[in-house]
C-alpha cells in the first residue's frame, strides 16, 4: 500500500538519538565544571601553600633580623675594646690628629696586642698609664736626711712619702678600673646577645615542633589559617566536596622536630685582655687575659671588688665563657642555617564535588598539591664557605671562613681547639677584609667627631666632654648578680636612646651597617615595625623582646634608620677611609622583589629603591620597590625531590634531606 504522507521521520530520527545528545550534552557540561573545579582546586592549594610559607618566610625573617643583631652586639664590643679601651696607647689612630691612614695599614704593628686601659686624659685622669705596651714606671727615690736639725727635711720626706704612697694606689688602682670597665662591657655584651639568641630559639622550636602545623610571628595557628585560605577560594561544589579527612599541611622544618638540625649556633672563643698593674715602689703593668689565673685585682668598689675573697659571680659570669650545652651566654657569631633542610610548606587537598548529571553512584575524587617556599634572604653567613651534606655545621679553617678576620669557632664538644691568628675581638667590614679593626683608618674612621666632642668643639658647651666610666654604670646587671641562665633577662641598654650621653652616638655610629652585613644578612630598618607586634607576646608569654642595639622600649626605640642617620653626621668627611659603610638605609633593601607574575629575578630598577615609604609592616617598609629579608615563590615537587641539588658550596651536591612526604 502506497503512503500518502512522509512526514515525522525526523522526529522519530531525533527521538531515537536525542538522549546520545543528552549524554554528549551532560558529559560536557560535567567535564567542563570538574576541569573548572580542578582548576580551582589547585589555585585554592597554591594560595593556601602560598599563605604558609609567608608565615615561614617571616619567622625566619625574626630570626635573620636577631642573628644579625648577635652581630651588632659583637661589633659593639669590639668597637668598645679595640677603639675606646685602647684609646690612652700613644700609637692609637686616634692620638694622632691630622694624620689620614691608608687602609691597608695595620695597627698591630709588632705584634702589640690591643687591651683595655682607661686611665688616661680622655676618660677623665691626669696621668696616662696607657702610653705603652709594657708600663714600667721607676719608684719615687726616698729623700736621705742628711741634716737632722734641719725640720724642712723631715716636711719634704713626708710629702715625698705621700707622692710614694698616692703613686702606689694609683697604681694599683688602675688595674682593678680597667678590670671592671671590661667586665661591664662583657656583661652588657652577654646579657645582649642571651636577648637575641632566646628570641631565635623559641622562633626556631616553633618551627621545629610540628611537621603539620606551627604558629605564625603573632602566635595563630598556621594550619588554621591555611584552612581558611583554602575554603574562601573554593567554589561551592569543592567546598561542598572536600574531604576533611585527607587534607595535609606539611611544614618541612616540623620534620627535624630539632631546630639544631637545620639551626647551629656557631660559638667562638676569644682572648680580651686588660692592663694588669702593681705597684713594686713603682708601677709595673702588662696585659692579661682577662679569664687568665691571677687576672684578678683586688680593690674597693666600685674599682674591682673588695678582697681577699672571691669575686662576685657577675665577675666570673662576665669574664669565663661556659662549654654547658645550650648556654646562652657564650661568645657567639651567630647562628647559620643548613642548607640540605630546606625551608618550604606543602599543602594537599581532596575534593569528591558532585555534578548536576552526574547525581548518583560515587563522586570524581580531585587532588591537588601545591609547595611554597621563602626564598632571597639571609638568616647569616655559614662560619666556613663549605657545608657537606650530613654535617650539622658548616667545615673548613681559618683562611675558608666567611668573616676573615672573626676569632676562632669553638665547639664545646671538641677537646680543644687550636688558636689561629684571629684570636681578638674583630669583624670584617666588607667581603674579603683581611684587617677589620686592625686597619688604622678604621680605627680612626670617626675620629674628627670623636676629637670634637673630647676636646669640647663638637659639645653643648665650651668644656671638653671627656669619656667617662659613669657613662656605664646605668647598665643594669653590674657587679651584683648574675642574670638567670633561662632567658629573660632585661635590656641591657647599650644605647639608651639619643638624649643619652654622647658617646652613645658613636657607638650607634661605629657599628653602623657596612658592605661584610648587606652582603651576608637580611638587615631590617624597621625591625620594631614588624617583629615588636602585640601579638608577639603570645609567643614570649608576655616577656620583653629584645629591641634593636639594646635600646630600651618602649621610650627609646633605636633602629637601623636611625643608626645610618646618625653615622652622616659622625663620620668622616674623607669617603676613602669610610668607603664600606651604608650611607643610605635604602642601600640595605637587597631582597628579591616582583617584576612579573613569574620572574624571579632582581629588578634592576628598584634596587636601592623605595616608593610609598612609611610605617609599613613589610620587611624593608617599602611597599613599592626593594624589599629586605625573604619573599616567596610557589615550586615543584621535582626540585624538592632532586638528587643534582647544588647546595653546600662548590663541589657539594645532592638532594635535600627533608624531602616532601606527598
């Protein structure tokens, strides 16, 4: 039978094939949101790896930034024992006005060994007992009576007498001055440096705590937040998806569970001497170690410590250094970081996001994980230019340290250690430096503000403004008691703000950042800004921070700015002799800094740069610009797995010894 119609074909054709569409449809809907949701997932993880290892890269900006004042505390003291213990030797720079010294003079000439000597006209005395190495004044002859009846003799002997007697306590006197002047520079020097190093370590334990989670610089959890960062990017069906059971933070430095694994505190030990007088009808003087047996004068206080006896125990606090584990008290040059345990965060999460066709049956599971790392600062230079995989510190001798001119480390765990040529307190100023403090021009690179203010140019008023021990008694600490070994202990003031006395200014000054620092720390200008926050108590539990320079908080805050500001006007006008010290604290911003979404390298166009200056907590408070300290940066896992790392210095190579566990 013939049809007379043909229509509807095609709508049974699209009947028959409407739900392959339907099927072709609903897959690529639902493939076009799981790639979105992947997408989103692993830009969530990113963040999230991104946010934890800013919190990273702060704490170990903290402990940088502390490490670098260990050195400013050194440099202090070499300042006060090599330029202003040393001042009365006739030799001295300083003693010699008018006179420019090439840098590559050295002071030492001889072999004379710097010491602590104070009685002398700049600190305020009318005699100089500090002229020469060896003191060896002849005694005051006794008048022989010749004619009895004769009353002036007797007069003239008994006054010669007294000259006999006064000489004698002089004598004796200016050995237990200069023993307590150096005992009051090692106490303040020791009590500093505990400050900084228990900062470091309570930062460093935190780190070292946990290998899943560790509290930021204002004592939140970093997991949490971590969390917080992932959820608020997720879309609704990842967060609606996510596996709570399967999400992981993994903080490599929390793998040690030791901070000395990736942490060592690099100790030094070195020779500080004073000079030793006795009086023998004369006056006899030699220095001493001041550690050394038989280093001790006996004298009334304040000069020294009233005998015979035992000296208080601030004295051997001060004057000995403690081979006891962990002691915070020990000479130190600071800490340095192991290069094999490397700094980074990794983050890993699951998400099982349910799609609009896709409503029964078990869910597409999507994972993601994304590691961050701090890069581009310093937390200090290694001691030695060479660390081996597997060794806990940094190996080789004297001619491959890092500073050049620092006096031998020392571990308490060796028997002994041999003594190099560096065995007084020293620093280099700038990279390669063979002579520090030795070199004559350093010695003398503030010598005309030095020279205006004891001879009374640069002074409120027409009278010489000599040195004077007074200046130090504020110090707290003194000679009665020991500070507790557990921490705590107070500021020392070692500035105490610029309304002080004067000589404060020349410390800040001498010590100021030079080219060796900018080289090998992150140095922060604007510690306080960032490290002395509020929420920095619930770390320390409540207990002072240690301020910059010792200076005393709240009131007298004194920070890298302030310091470089008042270099500029102590300095010297000749650059030749001051060629390595920091004029700009802009010069200081030498951390890495964006240029583009994945350049990592330095742009040369803010370097030493700075837009949109303020009190901005970021390291270097330069919101536009260089930066200080460490920046981040999203990497690998096949880095972080590699076995060609190049890490330890040259011929050092191979992977990391904490690798990722995801």
């Amino acid at each position: 039978m013939q049809l007379r119609s043909q229509r509807g074909q095609m709508a049974l054709f699209i009947a028959l094939i409407f739900q392959v569409l339907f099927v072709f449809f609903a897959m690529i809907i639902n493939v076009g949101l799981i790639v979105h949701d992947k997408i989103n997932l692993q830009n969530s993880v990113d963040l999230a790896a991104y946010y934890a290892a800013q919190r990273q890269a702060e704490m170990l900006n903290a402990i940088g930034h502390y490490n670098y004042q260990i050195r400013q505390a050194w440099k202090l003291l070499t300042f006060r024992y090599r330029v202003l213990g040393d001042l009365g030797f006739k030799q001295h720079p300083i003693q010699q006005p008018g006179v420019n010294f090439p840098d590559i003079a050295a002071y030492e000439d001889g072999g004379r060994p710097p010491n602590v000597c104070v009685n002398h006209s700049f600190w305020g005395f009318n005699q100089n007992l500090c002229y020469n190495t060896e003191i060896n004044i002849p005694p005051i002859p006794r008048l022989t009576i010749i004619n009895p009846f004769l009353p002036f003799n007797f007069v003239a002997q008994g006054l010669i007498d007294q000259f006999r007697d006064q000489a004698g306590l002089d004598c004796n006197g200016t050995a237990s001055l200069n023993f307590n002047m150096l005992i009051k520079w090692l106490l303040a020097y020791r009590a500093q440096i505990s400050q900084s190093k228990m900062a470091i370590r309570k930062y460093a334990d935190i780190l070292s705590s946990d290998p899943n989670n560790f509290l930021d610089i204002r004592g939140e959890s970093v997991a949490e937040g971590v969390q917080k960062t992932l959820r608020e990017n997720l879309t609704r069906t990842n967060l609606a998806g996510i596996v709570e059971d399967n999400f992981r933070m993994f903080n490599s430095l929390g793998q040690t569970g030791d901070r000395k694994a990736w942490l060592n505190e690099v100790l030094i030990t070195p020779r500080i001497l004073y000079t030793f007088t006795r009086e023998d009808g004369g006056c006899k003087g030699i220095a001493i170690p001041i550690d050394g047996q038989g280093a001790l004068p006996v004298g009334s206080p304040p000069n020294g410590y009233p005998g015979p006896g035992s000296p208080p125990p601030a004295v051997e606090f001060a004057r000995k250094e403690s081979s006891a584990e962990d002691y915070l008290y020990h000479s130190s040059f600071g800490f340095e970081k192991n290069p094999w345990v490397m700094a980074y965060v990794g983050v890993y999460a699951e998400t099982e996001p349910r799609k609009p066709f896709l409503p029964f049956g078990k869910p597409i599971k999507l994972t993601a994980r994304a590691y961050a790392k701090p890069f581009g600062g310093r937390v200090g230079p290694w001691f030695f230019k060479q660390w081996p995989r597997g060794s806990r510190k940094s190996n080789g001798n004297q001619f491959t340290q890092t500073d050049l001119v620092m006096p031998t480390s020392f571990d308490p765990a060796d028997e002994e250690f041999s003594e190099s040529t560096n065995i007084f307190p020293n620093y280099a100023r700038f990279p390669g430096d063979l002579l520090g403090l030795r070199s004559r021009a350093a010695l003398a690179v503030l010598k005309k503000g030095l020279i205006n203010y004891l001879t009374g140019a640069g002074a409120t008023s027409s009278a010489p403004q000599p040195l004077s021990v007074a200046f130090y008694e504020e110090m707290p600490g003194g000679l009665a008691g020991v500070p507790s070994t557990g921490g705590g202990v107070p500021s020392v003031g070692l500035m105490l703000g610029y309304n002080g006395p004067w000589i404060r200014d020349f410390e800040a000054a001498a010590i100021s950042p030079d080219l060796f620092d900018a080289m090998y720390y992150s140095v922060e200008p604007n510690a306080m800004g960032n490290y002395i926050t509020p929420g920095a108590q619930k770390i320390f539990q409540n207990q002072d921070l240690p301020y910059d320079l010792g200076s005393l908080p709240p009131q007298f805050p004194v920070g890298i700015k302030k310091q470089i500001e008042v270099l500029e006007q102590l300095k010297s006008e000749d650059t030749s002799m001051n060629f390595y010290l920091i004029n700009d604290w802009k010069n200081l911003l030498t951390g890495w800094a964006p240029s583009g979404a994945y350049e990592y390298d330095f742009p040369q166009g803010v370097y030493a740069q700075c837009e949109q200056e303020g009190q901005i907590p970021i390291p270097g408070t330069c919101a536009v610009g260089g930066r200080a300290g460490y920046s981040v940066k999203i990497i690998s896992r096949n880095y972080l797995t590699s076995e060609e790392l190049s890490l330890g210095g040259p011929g050092q190579v191979g992977p990391i010894q904490n690798p990722p566990p995801f």
